[in-house]
C-alpha cells in the first residue's frame, strides 16, 4: 500500500456560492483495490474509503457525512481527481499526492 503524508486538494462547490478552495492536510492510502482519503474540516475527521473498479477509477463513500464521490488517477499517477457529494452539497477535487 502506497502511503501520502501531505496531499493537497482543490475543491469546487456548485452550490449557490459557487466556490474553489485550496486546502493542505490531505492523506491518501492507495492499493491496486482500495483507497482511503483522510482530512480534518470544521467538522471534524473525514474518511472516504472506497474500491477500484478494475481501471484504476475508484468509488468511495463517507457514510457518517452522507458522502460519496469518485477518483481517478491521472498524469503518472501524482494526480488524482473526480466527484464529490456530501448531503446537498457537490463539486469536484483534484488531490495532489505529494
């Protein structure tokens, strides 16, 4: 299992602010079928963990947040980026595995 200690991620809400942040403290746990993405917010601990579905896309979900969202791995694997939705909040974020 590949481990990243200090992963940044830029976020996008489309909600009716229509928002992008830029946020460090980011952990990424990577295996050729698992992954698991860590943070803090002003909520406290998030975790999504989620599966490979065999192309390297990956399907987590964050079930105390009502989260779900996707990744997928892109130029050699330094970058990550997808979908996220938590209640009725959604936007993108592209992880930075640093």
């Amino acid at each position: 299992m590949m481990i990243w200690n200090r992963c940044t991620a830029d976020i996008i809400f489309y909600d009716e602010r229509r928002a992008a942040t830029n946020e460090e403290g980011y952990i990424v746990r990577l295996s050729d079928q698992t992954i698991e993405v860590a943070y803090d917010d002003d909520e406290g601990a998030v975790c999504y963990r989620g599966k490979n579905n065999g192309n390297g896309h990956y399907e987590l979900r964050a079930p105390e947040r009502h989260g779900e969202a996707s990744l997928h791995a892109i130029q050699d694997g330094h970058i990550m980026e997808g979908y996220w939705k938590e209640g009725e909040s959604r936007g993108m974020w592209r992880i930075r595995l640093i």
